[in-house]
C-alpha cells in the first residue's frame, strides 16, 4: 500500500518522466537540417557580429596555411605566385548544439550556407593579385562541431611581394614572408595565432629554379600599430628559397669558360696572321657581350653590384685582355728597322795627311756614330721580333694560372655554402 506522501508526489514523478521521454523524443527527431536551421536562424544568430563581441576577451583565430604548388618566382617583379589552402579554428559559443543532440558530431556546410556563418575578415598583407578557385563551385569548406568550433577552409592563388637580396646571385638564398592580418577587427576584437603544431605545411613542391627548405621555415606573431585605426593582430611566416644553380652552370659559367679558353688559342696563331687572331679575338669579345646583355634582361636594375656581375665582368676582361696582347704583339712585329743615314763628303775624295782641319775631325766623328745607330737600329728588328715571340709564350702560360685562380677564389665565396638573407624586421 502507498502512503499518503508517496500518493502526493506520485504526480509529481509522472509530470518530470513525460517531459524527459517527451525531450529525449524530440532530440533524437532532429535532423543535421533542422539543426543548421536553428543555429543559423537570423532571429537569433547574426553572422555581423564578432562571436565575443560583448565579452572582455578577443576571438582566438588559429590559421595554418598548406603550400599546394609554388612558381612564377620573379626576381624583375620581385614577386612569387602560390596556390594555398587556407585554414582557419576558430570557436562561436552561438554555434553550440551539444545540448541539442547526442548523434550528430559535426555539422559540414555548403559554401552558400557558409557565408551565413561569421567568419574572421583576414586579409594578406603584402599581397598583389589574388583570387578564389570557383570551378566547379566555390572551394570552400566549413564543419561546426558540437562545441559551436568552427573550422574553415579555402583554396587560394596568391601572388605576394618578396623583396629579393640578389648580392650572391645565382648563389642565393631567399627568404619570402607570407603576411596575414585582420583587415577591420583590431587585437581586442580578434587575435590570430599561428597552429601549434603545423603552422606550414608544403605538399613535396617541385620547381624548376628553386628548393623550399621546409625545416627553416620561421613562423612569429605580432601586434602592428597604426596611429589612426589602432593595434592589429598580425601573422608572418618566411619560405627559405634557395635556389638551384645547375641551370645557371650548363647555361652561364660552362659557355663563358669555354669562350674565354677559345681566345687563348690567338696565343698560338702565328702572329703575322692578322685576320685570324683579329677575327677570333672580336668573336670571342661580342659573344661575351651578347651573353652579359642577355643575363641582365631577367634581373632587376638594381643598384649593388652582384655575384653574376663580377662574373662576366672578369671573363669579359680576360677575352678582351687577349685582344689586347695581340695588338701589342702586332705593333712589334711591324716595325721596320730605320735606314741608316749616309753623311755628305763634302771634299769629294778621300783627302790624308796633314791638310785636314778640325772640321774634318768633327765630320769624321759624326760619322762614326751614325755607323753605330745604324748598326742599333739594324738590330732592333730582330730583337722585337723575339720580345713578340716571348710575349705570347707567357700569355700561354699567365692567361690560363690567372683565370684557374679567379675560378678557384669566386667559387668559394660564392659557391661552396648558400647564403641566406637576413629576415625582415
């Protein structure tokens, strides 16, 4: 038998279990449709609106950028062009449904549904052109868990500015920063943090003039003041570029080598064969000119002076130095031996004895000595000939020890490690 207490509150049990069955029913009725259709109702969500926008703290974004493919790398522009996908966590307590249901873990939503949900106004900093892929429909990807997290991705072609330290071209290394800021919230509305684990993250990128070294890639976060709008939340990472230079010997130092070795063959040409060590030595000196001309037009007008440039400076130098010896060397050969100067007999024969004045013995005198020039300048001849002759016997030898020593000293500097610029501040 009840008692009369447990009869009171008999109704009371009945009334609490109809209403948990009744809600218990209710929520397992409802649908990943109704859901999205309760929380994205504008009645009482408002996709305007900073998610803690009446709270003392800011929004926490956290971003992670994936690197799909990398190229266009432009040192004339000093610009590069990547394809990224975008990723961005962030948490809006309106989006909270774990009390709604216990059978649906995530919501995913369409990109037309996504654009109904509040999302962070980012922007990149040192971007030139940009667009979003749309082919087939808009890449983008959103999933609300149940803790009303959101998750957002979106697939972008990025061309950004690099300003590029060209000292140790084609033997440098660069480093190119990718900028994100929040364009209208400052720190205290919204505040970006770099992914803890992978904030970087490249897809085994393959380019032709460039390596990604993925292990020095620098991540750092910082507040950027402007004295109009306030202080902004700011994101920067930096992609080591160091660059291949296997192009650059087979199309640059392997032909210059071999141009400059071509104008020592002049050193072995007889040098009485003018038009052949004339021809070779203008070839060798055009060429060289032509090659400069075209390694210039893909670089910028800067105003330092670069490692490509002292090298086709010096193989310049040395090609025309060759010239130059064979014009030193020609003048030598065509010397002609003056004529000797016969004096005037002025008494007409042969005239001894003790009738000669002085003026005869100072006539006498200078003929002597003319005699002797002569025999100088009969000489002098034969003895250019020998100092041409040795001239090119030590071009043969000079011109090749310099140039190895030049090579050996460049390459050191330049080639044996890479140099990487220093970061931006």
């Amino acid at each position: 038998m009840l008692t009369n207490m447990e009869i009171s509150t008999l109704p009371v049990y009945l009334v609490l279990s109809v209403v948990t069955l009744s809600s218990r029913i209710r929520c397992e009725e409802l649908t990943r449709r109704q859901i999205t259709s309760y929380l994205l109702n504008t009645s009482r969500y408002d996709s305007n609106i900073v998610p803690d926008f009446d709270e003392e703290y800011p929004t926490n974004v956290t971003i992670q950028v994936t690197i799909h493919d990398m190229h266009s790398i432009s040192e004339a522009k000093m610009e590069y062009s990547i394809d990224v996908f975008l990723r961005l966590w962030w948490r809006d307590p309106r989006l909270d449904f774990h009390g709604n249901t216990t059978s649906v873990t995530k919501l995913e939503l369409d990109s037309k549904n996504a654009d109904n949900v509040w999302q962070p106004d980012i922007f990149f900093e040192n971007e030139k052109r940009a667009y979003v892929h749309n082919v087939m429909a808009t890449n983008k990807l959103m999933h609300i868990l149940k803790n009303g997290t959101v998750i957002y991705s979106i697939r972008l072609s990025l061309s950004l500015t690099c300003t590029m330290l060209l000292q140790y071209y084609p033997f440098d290394s660069q480093r190119c920063p990718i900028t994100i800021q929040s364009f209208g919230y400052t720190k205290d509305n919204i505040d970006l943090h770099w992914h803890d684990t992978n904030p970087i993250l490249a897809e085994h990128l393959e380019m032709p003039q460039f390596m990604l070294q993925e292990d020095e890639i620098v991540t750092s976060d910082y507040e950027s003041p402007y004295s109009e709008t306030g202080t902004f939340s700011t994101l920067k990472a930096e992609l080591v570029l160091t660059r291949k230079v296997g192009f650059y010997f087979l199309q640059v130092f392997v032909p210059s080598i071999l141009l400059v070795v071509l104008s020592w063959v002049s050193f072995w040409v007889d040098p009485n064969a003018v038009p052949a060590r004339v021809s070779l030595g203008v070839t060798c000196v055009l060429t060289m000119t032509t090659q400069s001309s075209g390694i210039r037009q893909s670089l910028p007008p800067v105003s330092y002076v670069k490692a490509i440039d002292v090298w086709m400076f010096v193989c310049l130098l040395f090609v025309f130095a060759a010239l130059l010896e064979f014009a030193y060397v020609n003048v030598l050969q065509r010397k002609k031996s003056k004529m000797a100067i016969k004096p005037d007999d002025k008494n007409g024969g042969n005239d001894t004895g003790s009738g000669q004045t002085k003026e005869d013995d100072a006539t006498v005198k200078q003929s002597t000595l003319i005699e002797c020039l002569t025999k100088a300048f009969s000489r002098t001849k034969a003895d250019e000939q020998m100092v041409a002759k040795r001239t090119d016997i030590i071009s043969r030898v000079l011109f090749p020890l310099s140039f190895l020593l030049f090579l050996i000293i460049f390459f050191s500097v330049c080639g044996l490690a890479p140099h990487q610029e220093p970061r931006d501040n």
